[in-house]
C-alpha cells in the first residue's frame, strides 16, 4: 500500500502544497495482504499470512529451516516455502479440487493433479533435483519437475487415479 497525491508529477506552489497533498492524497492499494501461502512463498509472504512462528529450527543438508505452527510445519530452502506438513490450521493453497476433473496418471501435469485432489496435506520436497512426494492421508503422488512419477493409494485417491497404458 502506498500514498499518492492528486499532484504526482504536477509542482504546485507555495501553502497550497501541503493543503493540497493532504486533501487529495488516496490510498493506492497495489496488492491486498494475502490471505494464503503456496510452494515457492517468500519467507515474509508466510510470515504476513501465519503470522511468527511457534518455533524455528535448522536443518543439516540442504541448509533448510522448518518453521512450526501448532502441530504443522512449513519448510523453507533459500528463504522460500518448500513443503509443509499440515494437519489443519496452515493457509496453505495450490488449488481447489474440482469433482469433474480428468482422472489422472503416470505423465499428468501438476496442475493436473491439484485439479483431482486440491492442495496436499504434505508437501515433501524430497531433493533440489525437482522430485516432490504430495500426500493426502495416507495415499501419496509422486512427483518429479511437476510430472506424476508413481503412486501409492490407501483409498483417497483412486477415484481419480488410472493406470497407465499397458500396465505398471
């Protein structure tokens, strides 16, 4: 959010100046305070929508920091937002499911997925290689560069799921 005035670029003179700024400033709103936070959410992005952190601690290896809210935790590399694991109070979003959506299988695209599913419960970014596991319950997608690799359904998802043509 930012002030401007009636005059931006304009020089009035004199008592006016001031009187004018007052009586012809507006807020400006350039983007509204988020609501949510998603994969790839700057550090302060989070913080504006969670709020501090019960508790911060590092981890070895990748040099990330695992922020914790209650009992879910958010994980940031590089000071954005690489996984979390939620169990029901993150503003965490990467999208809706959508009960018409396509079914989906070993190739589909992330966006795919979150249109069958909705935002995971977990989101573990297992390495920097691009290879992500999203879980909701117990059943998990894996996904490597934003492409489904492999599943493991514990009933949640196989509505939604298809074997790949010719087995596997």
């Amino acid at each position: 959010m930012r002030w401007i005035s009636c005059f931006e670029g304009r020089r009035p003179w004199g008592a006016v100046v001031s009187l004018a700024i007052v009586a012809c400033s507006v807020v400006v709103s350039g983007q509204s305070e988020p609501k949510t936070f998603t994969r790839s959410s700057e550090e302060r992005t989070l913080r504006q929508v969670m709020g501090s952190p019960d508790k911060v601690r590092e981890v070895r290896g990748f040099g990330d920091v695992i922020a914790t809210y209650g009992k879910s935790e958010v994980t940031l590399r590089k000071g954005k937002v690489v996984g979390w694991k939620n169990t029901g109070n993150l503003k965490v979003k990467m999208g809706d499911a959508d009960p018409k959506a396509e079914a989906v299988t070993k190739g589909s695209p992330e966006a795919a997925v979150l249109r069958a599913f909705g935002t995971p419960d977990v989101l573990e970014a297992v390495d920097t290689q691009g290879r992500e596991i999203w879980r909701w319950g117990d059943s998990s997608i894996r996904m490597r560069k934003g492409v489904v690799e492999a599943w493991t359904d514990h009933g949640r998802l196989a509505a939604k799921l298809r074997p790949p043509l010719g087995g596997s």
